[in-house]
C-alpha cells in the first residue's frame, strides 16, 4: 500500500511515495531542479502562477515514477502540503484569474492593519488570535479594491493546496487550519470569520467548504488518474499549510512540543492547547492540523522571510558571469570562519514584510565590511547566523507566551543541511536540535495514511520516522554566540 506526498513550496514541489507498511520513503523528489521564479511587478509584490505548480506535480510525478521504478497505480491516497497564506482565485470554470499573492508579498500589509484599528484590537486578538495583517484576507480586500473586474468574476478563493486539490479532483474545499492561517476562522466561536468578510463587504460564498484536515477530502478524478497513472477512486486525505505540516512530519502534536524548518523561509512552530495571542503580532497562532474540538491544539509560528532566500540569493550573485557554487560549498567556505564572523553582520530582511518586525519591510543589511579583514567565508557565514539570529528574535517571544523551548526537532534539509546553521541555532537559542530523516512531502504521504484509515493512530504513523542526531549547545561557546547576538541585534536596522 503506498502513499503519496505532494509539498507545493515557492522554490520547487516536492513529492514523496511511502511505503504504509515499512513507513519508509521508496522514493522523493523536487521539481523542478532549478528553483521556480517568485515574480514581483512592483515592489512589495510576490507572485506565482498556480498552473505552474500544477506542471511540476505532474511532471515531477513522471519523473519520480520513471527514475525510482514506483508503481503509481498502488498509490492509495494522497497527502498536500503547502505554502501558507497564499491567495488563488478562480471562476466558475475552475479557471485562475490572476497570479497568486504569495506568502512573502506585503502589499495588504496597510489594509490589514487598517482592519485591526476598524475591528478593534479586543476583537480581533479574541476572535481571530492575530492582526489581519499581511494574511490571506487581507490579500483577497486587495484584490476587491484594486481589481473589482476580477474579483467580481471570482467563484471561490482558496489556498495553494486547496488549489492542487481542486486540480486532481475537481473539488473545489478547504480546511479549519487554513482558514486560520489566512485570518479567515473565528477561533472563539469555532466557525468562518464572517465579521471580518462583512467589514470589507466580501460574502462568504467565496468561501470554500470546509473539511477536516484528515479524512477523505475528495477523490482524484478518472480523467486526472489516467493521465498521471493512477488507479481509479484515490483519495485525497490530508492538507496542511507547510509549517503546521512540517510540525506533524516530525511527530511534534503535543503542547510543548517546537519544529524548526529553514527552507526559502525560516520557521519556529510550537504546539500549544492555550489560545495564545501576541498582541504585538510578531508571532502568529493558527490551529494546528491535529486539533479537534474534544481536543484544542494550536501552531504558535515564528517567522523570517530571509532565511533560504537570502542563502540562494548569496549563491546566484557569486555565480554571476562564472560557475555557481554549490551549497555545499558555502557551507565549506562559512565552516572555516570564526563564531561571529569577525564581526560581520548579515541582516536578511530583503524578503517582503517580516512578522516579527511588526510587518515592517527593513531591507537586508551586510554591516561592518572591512576589504581588509573580510573575504566571502565571512560573508557566508554572517548570511547563517543572521538568519538564525533573527529566529531568536521570535524564539524568545514564544517562550514569553509560555511555550516550552529545551528541545527542538528539525529535518535535516536546506539550511539544516550546514553544521554552522544547525549549531549556530543550538547554541544561539541554548536548544537541543533533533535532526530527523524527513521532510514536508514524506510528511504528508504519512499523514495520508493516517487520513485514510490505514494507520489507526499516530503513534503506528510514526514507527517509520528516524532520528538522525542530536546537536546539544555546547557550554564553551555560550559567551561567543551570545557576544555575536547581542551585537548584531545592536545594529538592527530601526
């Protein structure tokens, strides 16, 4: 019985066929093997083309199934993963309307912030857990004041991964946790934040329905199963946002519990069953994929923005007009520089608005450049701990909310994949990290089976998962790591 994963991010799809029976991945991969364009019409703006995401679950499935031998007509059902708070629009037809607002655009930043003084703060922190912010919602009232043509033709607005559904069954659904990660759920009366949709006067029919995050969604349609080689009636029975799903791939569903991934963003997610709100909106609530209503589990998340960004950023412009280093290159290059960069300072805000600046854009800063002391290791390794430096930043506002914060899990992948990165973070935050054998795609595979029946519990879902390593703070660096924080966080752009 196999298991198929589908994790649509901003730099590539990713997919994952699980074996239910050893709880081993027989085969991953992303497509395509270049990154995928972020578009940015003016600034601010982040765009992507969601038919694009599309192509690259079909061919990247092709190309999993030719190069790993995988028999796709065994695929029982499938599990979607994907990039939160992204908005896509479609017409009766099922057709996009416009490129999707993603993730790290910041255009409805005034909006949503114009809603949080209209609804009031009281209302907003009770109801929603968070400021409409730069979120979904917000993203969607732009497209109303901005494109009232197009927005008069939309039937249904939905997320990344709702859309990926759509495409396989014709379905057009989503999720309570979705909706939460878009400012769209009402946590205190359990139900659609219909005031804020009549604040800007949006009706609630653009709504998709609302299913359970596990359990038959839909069903891949005949025509979608026989041109990717599926068997006919796979289900659809698992979707989350990317971080929240991150959290299940590596087992952290209890309150406590933190998940860290470093991807084209960076991410700290705790598990909490408390209603945790940051007033000043640095840090974000949303339900969690395993919350239910006998038992409350919600993501407390932590964001940067310039986190892989940055990293592949870096690794372009050195490549320009020559070869392109390698990852592991860079990694090599920051490896043999000191803790603290011998006093460079990366500050990777050049990725849209951050959340734990209180949506303010700060651009990206490279400080104290000196031609005589610093060469491109130093430059390496300041991107990496910047980085980890500005995760800080939120990993300290979650433990202020009372989140537990001895021990967190990570796969190893992207920017874990640097023993400076995964030290730096060790010792900066004075976390144990536990690396694990995983990833966002194999996570939802395991959560399809789950969804489906075929494991009964959680803890069967995970016998499957290995734990890699544990990489402790180590005491003798505590002062260095410290010294360099503190002093990158002096020179924070105001």
């Amino acid at each position: 019985m196999l298991f198929l994963g589908i994790d649509v991010g901003s730099s590539s799809v990713k997919l994952s066929v699980l074996d239910g029976v050893t709880g081993k991945s027989l085969g991953a991969l992303s497509h395509p093997e270049s990154e995928l364009a972020i578009d940015s019409p003016a600034v601010g703006f982040a765009e992507q083309n969601p038919d694009t995401w599309w192509d690259c679950v079909r061919q990247g499935l092709v190309r999993l199934a030719a190069r790993d031998q995988i028999k796709l007509d065994q695929i029982d059902a499938i599990g979607i993963s994907y990039q939160m708070h992204g908005l896509v629009v479609v017409d009766s037809n099922q057709q996009v309307l416009r490129p999707s607002i993603i993730w790290c655009d910041s255009r409805a930043v005034p909006l949503g912030e114009k809603a949080l003084a209209d609804l009031g703060r009281d209302y907003c922190f009770d109801h929603l857990l968070n400021s409409p912010g730069n979120f979904t919602a917000a993203k969607l009232r732009w497209v109303q004041e901005n494109q009232p043509e197009l927005f008069a033709r939309i039937h249904k607005m939905m997320l990344p991964g709702d859309f990926i559904a759509m495409k396989l069954s014709g379905v057009i659904n989503t999720t309570a946790s979705g909706l939460s990660e878009g400012t769209l759920w009402d946590f205190k009366e359990n139900r659609i934040a219909t005031e804020l949709l009549n604040h800007w006067g949006i009706s609630a029919d653009l709504i998709p329905d609302v299913v359970p995050s596990f359990g038959v969604q839909s069903i891949v349609s005949d025509a979608v199963a026989a041109e990717l080689g599926l068997r006919k009636g796979v289900k659809i029975c698992y979707r989350a946002g990317d971080q929240p799903n991150n959290a299940f791939s590596l087992n952290v569903l209890e309150p406590g519990e933190v998940a860290a991934t470093a991807g084209t963003s960076g991410v700290i997610y705790g598990v909490t069953d408390q209603p945790a709100a940051d007033v000043q909106s640095r840090v974000n609530t949303f339900l969690h994929v395993t919350n239910t209503a006998a038992q409350k589990r919600n993501g407390v998340l932590v964001c940067v923005n310039g986190c892989g960004r940055l990293y592949s950023w870096l690794r372009q412009t050195l490549g320009e007009g020559g070869s392109t280093p390698a990852y592991p290159q860079l990694n090599a290059l920051a490896q043999a520089v000191p803790v603290g960069s011998e006093g460079l300072l990366f500050h990777p805000f050049g990725n849209g608005a951050e959340r734990i600046f209180q949506n303010k854009n700060l651009g990206a800063q490279l400080r104290n450049l000196d031609f005589n002391r610093h060469g491109l290791g130093h430059m390496v390794r300041a991107a990496q701990e910047g980085i980890v430096f500005s995760l800080n930043q939120g990993f300290d506002v979650l433990k202020s909310l009372g989140g537990s914060c001895e021990v967190v899990r990570a796969g190893k992948g992207n920017m874990f994949l640097s023993e400076v990165f995964a030290q730096t973070f060790a010792n900066t935050t004075q976390a144990a990290v536990e690396m694990f054998e995983t990833d966002g795609a194999e996570g939802a595979a395991r959560a399809a089976a789950l969804g489906s029946g075929y494991y009964a519990s959680a803890s069967e879902a995970f016998t499957g998962l290995t734990r890699l390593n544990v990489i402790e703070p180590e005491a003798q660096l505590f002062a260095q790591y410290q010294d360099a924080y503190q002093h990158w966080c002096e020179l924070l752009p105001r």
